[in-house]
C-alpha cells in the first residue's frame, strides 16, 4: 500500500497524456480514440508527421526507441506549429502537460505532416536572433 501515491500519480501522467493525444488527434483529422490503443496511437502519430511507417518497428526495440521517441515528439510538435527548442523539450519531458494545453488551446492547429519536404518548404526553419 506504500507505493498507491506513485501509481496514482503514473495513472494520472498518463491519462493526462491520452488526453491530450485525444485532443490533438482530432486536431489532424484524426478519430481521437486512436489515441487509447497502445502501439496504433503510435502509428497514427507517424502519418500525423509523415515520417515512414516503418519506424513502428524501431518503436518496440529497447533503447533504440527512446531515440525514436524523441525525433517523433519533436516532429509532433512542429506539425503543431511549435517549432522553438522550449516546445520540443517540453513535447519529449513533458508531453502530459503540453499536450493537453496544446489540444485544448483553440489557436494551436494541425499544419500538416512535419516530416515532409512540401512542410519544410511551406515552414522554413527561421534561426532566432540570439
């Protein structure tokens, strides 16, 4: 019963985080349902960038798919329009925060697959000043 305070607050992570997918989802035109069934959500989230269908099998290889996990996060939220380096940490470390304040922000929307080259010529990357 000592560990009931670390469960609940896994649970709470996580469902905060399929919230947010839900929301997001529905943002590209996608069934936000797609979002609660592991290993699906994840391919839904590689038509969502663009990026290779394929990468789902490099999603269930230990380590190699943190890896994965961080250029897909990255690429989520830029197809979001959050193209700052703030965003995209805050997509990888904290996506059950962002997520669901991205999908319930009403000026946040789907720009389209971000791992594509039509993206990257429609939305170049602009350095910042500093």
């Amino acid at each position: 019963m000592e560990n009931t305070g670390i469960w609940l607050l896994i649970v709470t992570l996580i469902i905060l985080t399929l919230v947010g997918m839900w929301k997001l989802f529905e943002k590209a035109n996608r069934k936000g349902w797609e979002a609660l069934i592991p290993i699906y959500n994840m391919v839904v989230m590689l038509r969502i960038t663009g990026r290779p269908l394929w990468w789902i099998i490099l999603l269930v290889i230990p380590v190699i798919n943190l890896i994965v996990w961080l250029g897909l996060a990255v690429d989520f939220a830029k197809s979001y329009g959050k193209t700052s380096f703030l965003s995209h940490v805050a997509a990888v470390v904290l996506p059950f925060v962002v997520f669901p304040l991205w999908g319930f922000d009403k000026k946040v929307v789907y720009l389209g697959p971000s791992a594509t080259h039509e993206f990257r010529k429609k939305y170049p990357y602009r350095k910042s000043a500093a």
